[in-house]
C-alpha cells in the first residue's frame, strides 16, 4: 500500500513537471499565467496528494485494528470453547457416576434405611466447587452440616505433584500436595478439612464418638485394636457412602526426587486445626485408610523428630486433600 502512495506522488510531481514548463516556455499562451497562479495550482494538487495520502494511511490503520479485533475475537472462542469443554467434561462425568451408583443400587437390593449415612443420591456437582486454576467442578457431598468434596482435590498448585509425574494419574487420583500448598489449593469459598471436621464425619458415619479421639501412631506396639473401627469400608471407592476413598498412597519428597507408596494399599489425607504461621511449632493432623483394615486411622504428625517419641515428621510428605465448604481464618 505505502509503494502506491510513493507512485501516485512521483506521477503528480512529473505531471506538475510538465505543466510548469509549458508556462515557461517562450511565445506560448500561458506567460501571461502569473506565478502566483501558478504556486496555486501547486498548493491545490500537493493538498489533493497528501489528502489522498491520509485516506490510505487511515485505510491501512483501519485494516490493522480489524486484523486486531480478528485476534481477539479468535481469543475470545478459544477461552468459550475450554470452558465448554470443562462443562461437557463434569456432564459426561456426573452421567458416569450416575450410572455406576445406579448399578450399585440394583445389585444391593436391600439397603439399612435407618443408617444416617445411607445417602445414595446425595452427591452432585457443586458449581461453587470450581478449581480456581483449571477451572474444574467437583463433585461434592453433604454431611451432616457439612459440605465435602467428593473427590480428591486436583489443582496444580505449586507444592503439588502427580503420581510418576503423569497428569493421567492426577485425573484419577487426585493431586497430592505439601501441607502448606494443602493450605492454599481449595477453591475459593473452600477450606483444607480440619480434624475436627473429619472427627464429625467420623462420628456421622457411625464411629464411637470416644474413639474419634483416639490416636493410633502414639504408642502403635499397645494400641487397642478394637479403636476407630467399622466405618472405612464405607468410606472408600465402592463403599455405600459416596465419599470414595480412593487409595491412591503418598509420595515423599527428598530434594527434587519424588518417591510413592505403592497404589492400592492405603491412602492419607491431610488434616489441619491450626494456624499456619504457627505451623513449624504445632502437630500436623492427618487421616490413614487401608486396604486390609476397617479402620479410619487418625495421625498425628511433628516438624522436627523428638526422642522418644512415635511420632513421624510431616516435612516432605504430600498426601491428598479433601475440602470443605465455607471461608476459615487459618
């Protein structure tokens, strides 16, 4: 475009050329023609130029901002499109979890109606359970007073790590993170599950409400059996409960090397009553299910090991998260 304007302006200067030397040639007609005239006529076909010069530069800058609002336009699909998809994704996720529970419903054909925990159709997506990175919606469940995620947590924060680095995993298992990026992951409106949450959980489904306080990492060579009983096999993926414990394990972290449990034998989850800038001086809660066992095992869990003591460490474990709705001041 700027080549015909650079053309279109030489052609008006060898035309303004010629014009000027026919005034000036001897005997013709036009030596009457004054200069002032001239110049004029100058003036009239420079301003004529610059003129059509404008209108082609507002032309080109005209292109330029629709090829702009093209881009941006192209932006604005793109981003509808993904949150289309995430949507379609927790559609097509409820229709699976729908018919699987289904499916549970026709091979348990009788069911203890007096359980309180006995809430089949109870766990749907929660569209203020949204990932606040990928913008994923959770399924989420309630109990008693309480509303909990359903799923383990799956938001890629920093302090946070998929099994063998694979994000295959993380879609079925979840995240696992460091307490501190635990404190931080949950949507917004949500919170890291405390301990006492998960002891009113625990009663809810049907644990001994003395036994909620019960610890098993204390004195683990004299502890009783008989504590914490009768309720994880409800509490995990299969069980009647909806909460699907998923035994997904642990990973340890030393330096940049990540390291986990074997899958399918147990599954931990962080549990947190304190304040995190206080976090270096104050026990760790946590929960520990297994594979073998019917028991929901409560931990407890120190930053630096104290001798003796039973106790593990927290520092450079990642273990899932469960959330629960509502804003908490940590």
């Amino acid at each position: 475009m700027k080549y015909d304007i650079k053309i279109f302006s030489i052609f008006v200067v060898i035309l303004l050329f010629f014009q000027l030397q026919s005034f000036c040639q001897p005997g013709s007609t036009k030596d009457t023609v004054s200069k002032d005239t001239a110049l004029s006529t100058l003036n009239l076909i420079m301003k004529s130029v610059n003129s059509t010069k404008q209108g082609l530069q507002d032309s080109i800058l005209q292109l330029n901002l629709n090829e702009q609002r093209k881009n941006e336009l192209i932006d604005s699909i793109s981003k509808e499109n993904k949150k289309y998809q995430v949507f379609k994704d927790s559609i097509e996720h409820l229709d699976k979890f729908s018919n699987m529970r289904n499916n549970d419903l026709l091979k348990d054909s009788v069911l203890d109606k007096k359980a309180p925990y006995n809430q089949l159709g109870s766990v749907f997506f929660d569209s203020s359970c949204v990932d606040k990175v990928s913008g994923q919606i959770y399924r989420t469940m309630k109990i008693g007073n309480l509303t909990w995620m359903a799923e383990n947590l799956n938001s890629p924060v920093p302090g946070s790590c998929c099994r063998n680095n694979d994000v295959k995993n993380c879609d079925e298992f979840g995240r696992y993170y460091t307490i501190e990026a635990a404190l931080e992951a949950c949507p917004k409106g949500w919170h890291l599950s405390s301990d006492y949450e998960w002891r009113t959980l625990e009663k809810y489904f049907g644990m001994i409400p003395e036994d909620t306080s019960k610890f098993y990492n204390l004195i683990p060579l004299i502890a009783n059996k008989k504590h914490r009983r009768f309720i994880a096999n409800k509490l995990k993926l299969g069980g009647d409960s909806g909460f699907d414990v998923n035994l997904a394990g642990f990973l340890t972290k030393s330096g940049s090397i990540y390291r986990s449990s074997p899958y399918g034998y147990s599954a931990y989850f962080w549990a947190f009553d304190g304040k995190i800038d206080l976090l270096e001086s104050q026990y760790i809660y946590a929960r520990k299910f297994k594979s073998s066992s019917e028991k929901v095992f409560r931990k407890k869990l120190l930053h630096t090991k104290k001798i003796p003591s039973f106790l593990e460490t927290w520092p450079g474990k990642l273990y899932s998260v469960r959330c629960v709705k509502g804003y908490r001041d940590y």
